[in-house]
C-alpha cells in the first residue's frame, strides 16, 4: 500500500510541475520540419516513455504488437534479449518494467521472454498493461513479479492457437482424419497450462499451494472467466 500511495504521488507531483501539453520544449529538432510532423508519434511516444520512467526510477521496454498482423513471435526474443543486454546491471537493482501491448502469438515465444528476463536475475520484473495483454501475453504477465492495470486494462485466456485455430475448439472435432491435429491441440494446452503454473509458481504465487496455482490456471484458461 506504501508503494503504491508513493506511485500515485509521484505521479500527481510529476504533472503539477510539468507542462503536460506537446512540444514541452522550445528546442527545435534536428531534423527537418517535415520529418518531425511525419513522425510526431515516435516522439510523443519516448515523451510519455520518459514520464513513466521518471515515476518508477527503473528501466522500462516497450514491447508493442498492433492488431492486424503483430504477434508475439519467433524472432522477438533476439531483439527482447538485445534491449535487456543493453540496461546496465546498476540500472536494474530496483527491478525492470515492461510496458506489454498485444492480441497474443507464438506460446514458446513467450516462454522465452520470461526466461530471459529470469535468466538475468532480476529481482523484480513487472508488466505495465495500459490496454490488453491477451493470450501469450498473458501469460507474459504471469511471468512476472507483479501486474500493473488500468481500469480498461485487459487480460485474456491461456488457450493457444493451432494452425490457425483455437485449440480449445479442435479438440471438439469428432472427425477420423482430425487425430494427429486433436493430439497437438491437447498437447499445447498442456504445454501453456504447465508453463502458467511454473511461471506462477517460481513467481509471483510461490508460496501458494499447488493446488491453489492450479486452480487459477484453469480458470485462466477458460472464455468464460473473461
């Protein structure tokens, strides 16, 4: 509660003695007047970056996939791992925030994020969630030490996806020639439910029962609780 009574003064204080509207300097860019209009979002966007870091006082990744054809991918991990490389050890006393905005993706992807960050030894690692962190995004956020929402913030079932279907749903399917795909959809919700559990377990419910932690992960796992 302490934390938190801090976060929101912090907060408060930070836009009582800042101006809040855009630009907030009279310092002209380096570059063209063109360029700076065509990509006033990606500096509006490092603007508001820097708030929340002035806020918290740890290092923050954004890490964004949009609606259409973003996804938690294979290739992510190469380029999460290289933005986690490059924050010094000192920066990370006080843990790392990640600031997760995603409809889902690739399940082993997220497992290898969580990883990574754990692989560290980051003491304290907490996902940011302003809008939705669905599917492996989720689970992403159960990776870490602590979730931060909104009241429009929104998490999503565990359930994955196999080629290109819901596994939950192909498991229905009664038809002869649909075995070898119900075998892999079984086993990739097994596969996401014992990678929440774990995550849960070594994490942010590590002195909770098992039976407990499996609890949540079924309900985790179902349309229905969301």
């Amino acid at each position: 509660m302490q934390e938190q009574n801090l976060f929101k003064e912090n907060f408060q204080n930070l836009h009582h003695t800042k101006e809040i509207f855009f630009p907030r300097s009279e310092k002209c860019p380096s570059q063209t007047p063109l360029y700076w209009v065509t990509q006033k979002s990606r500096y509006l966007r490092q603007l508001l970056i820097s708030d929340i870091i002035e806020v918290t006082k740890r290092p923050l990744i954004v890490y964004f996939t949009n609606d259409l054809t973003g996804q938690i991918d294979f290739d992510d991990i190469k380029y999460f791992a290289e933005l986690l490389k490059d924050i010094p050890d000192e920066q990370c006393k006080n843990g790392i925030d990640i600031f997760l905005e995603t409809p889902g993706g690739i399940v082993t992807s997220a497992e290898e994020i969580v990883k990574c960050i754990r692989n560290r030894d980051i003491k304290n690692f907490r996902t940011i969630i302003a809008r939705r962190a669905k599917s492996c995004g989720t689970l992403i956020s159960l990776g870490s030490s602590e979730i931060v929402m909104g009241p429009d913030s929104q998490l999503g079932p565990i359930d994955p996806w196999v080629h290109g279907l819901a596994a939950k749903n192909i498991i229905k399917d009664t038809r002869p020639d649909s075995f070898y795909i119900i075998q892999d959809a079984i086993s990739a919700i097994k596969q996401t439910k014992q990678m929440a559990f774990e995550f849960l377990a070594k994490g942010m419910l590590k002195n909770k029962e098992d039976s407990e932690i499996h609890s949540i992960v079924g309900k985790l796992s179902f349309d229905i609780n969301f």
